[in-house]
C-alpha cells in the first residue's frame, strides 16, 4: 500500500493541507523549532539507547530520498526501507499495563511526535538504511517543500 501524501495549493492562512481535511504543514523554521522541542532528550531503546537529532535533508524529489538518505547516513548502496509512521512508532506509543508513571510521560511525548510527524508535515514516513546498525529517519515535508524531521540509531542483532 502506498502511504504517501499529497500536498494541496496553499490557503490564505499560507499553510497547505497535509493531507486532504486532517491538518496543515509547518513552515521549515517552525518545524526544526517544534522537533527541537518534542525530542529533547528523547531516547530511541534498542539494543543501545540513542537520542533523536533533528535533521534537515533540503528539497529534493522524493524519489530522490533513498539517495540523500544513504548519503546523509554516509552508507551510499544501502538498502532503504520505508515504513509507515504509525507502525514504527507502535511500540513507544502504545501504554501496557506494566508501565510506570515515568514510562506514561515518555509514551505521551511519542504520542505528541508523531502528532506533529503525521499532522504538520507532508508525505511523512520513516526511512530505514542499513542493517544491524541502522540509521532512523522520520520526515516530511515543510511548507517550503524541505524534508525535515528526526533522525536516530537502531540497533538490531
């Protein structure tokens, strides 16, 4: 299934649909502030836990993503996977009985992520480059047309 997004012609307000009747996309500026905010010291656990960084991957086509990922990743002929966000993202926004007080808050800023990742920004997915030691990167596109968003390790052995 295809999960990518259309962006519609601008409104007055100069935000464009992210997807037809569901929400608006953020401006570059105010996208890396808002990703700033939302993965400050937010850890991806894996095998090693590592922080989120915000990226800012430019306006190519998206076609042209698996290319400007793998280089961004300095791993050029790696294979890319892209998946939908809501499905990477299940396990850390998902509450289970056995979670803490801690665990919740850790949940509800997940949850609030991929609310921005989903509502804010255009034709959003995670891409996945490499294997074992894999690069995350989950983007959309900003008002402007620049593929923003958040990057992190993953470790799988």
């Amino acid at each position: 299934m295809d999960d990518t997004r259309s962006v519609n012609q601008p409104k007055p307000s100069g935000r464009v649909s992210a997807h037809p009747g569901t929400g608006t996309v953020a401006s570059t500026a105010a996208a890396l502030s808002r990703l700033a905010a939302l993965v400050s010291e937010l850890l991806w656990i894996s095998e090693a836990d590592h922080p989120w960084l915000v990226v800012r991957l430019g306006t190519g086509a998206e076609l042209d993503l698996p290319h400007t990922l793998t280089a961004a990743a300095s791993r050029v002929g790696c294979e890319v996977q892209r998946l939908v966000i809501e499905n990477f993202f299940a396990r850390a926004t998902h509450v289970q009985p056995y979670h803490t007080a801690a665990d919740r808050i850790t949940i509800e800023r997940y949850q609030a992520l991929v609310r921005f990742l989903t509502g804010e920004l255009a034709n959003a997915n995670v891409y996945r480059v490499g294997a074992i030691d894999v690069d995350v990167y989950a983007i959309g596109r900003s008002l402007e047309g620049e593929w923003v968003g958040v990057a992190t390790k993953v470790i799988e052995t």
